[in-house]
C-alpha cells in the first residue's frame, strides 16, 4: 500500500505542473496549438494519429481559440494525473 502524499509533495506537484506551462508557454500566457500538439504527440506515444491529436486538442482548448490557456492546461493535466491513478489501481 502507498504512502499518504506530504503536502510538501502536493505543492511540489502543483510548482511542476505550473512550470511545465510556463515552459510550454515559453514565457507568454497561452500555449500555441503547434506546442502543445508536440506535448500531446509525447503524452499520446509518436504512433498516434494526428487526426487523433487533433481531437484532443480541440477537446481541451474549449473556448475555440487555437490555444491552450492555464485553465485549459489543467484540465490536460488533470486527465493525465487521472490516467495514471487508473494505471496505479491496476
Ligand atoms: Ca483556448
């Protein structure tokens, strides 16, 4: 059985998961749709389609504005983290 997480754990989760848009971001407040299919194509594994990409790009940029905001990062984030809690439960 796993360990409870530390809080200071939490927080270092929430100090990557900002870096990482800040990153992606490249400094601004958006991530470019070509960024952040290059963040998908790493998540989703090189073979995946790019129509497939496409379609959670478009999922996860909700507002329709051709790029990813915080918000719209977090929620990526947050079904990633979800995917792997399914995987942990395996
Ligand atoms: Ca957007």
């Amino acid at each position: 059985m796993s360990k409870e997480p530390e809080c200071g754990e939490i927080l270092m989760a929430a100090l990557l998961i900002n870096k990482g848009f800040c990153m992606a971001a490249k400094g601004g407040d958006t991530i470019s749709k070509n960024e952040a299919v290059k963040l998908l194509r790493d998540q989703m594994g090189p073979e995946t389609k790019k129509e497939d990409i496409e379609k959670v790009f478009a999922t996860l940029d909700s507002d329709g504005s051709g790029t990813l905001d915080f918000q719209e990062f977090l929620a990526l984030t947050g079904s990633l983290a979800m995917m792997f809690n399914q995987m942990m439960k395996q």
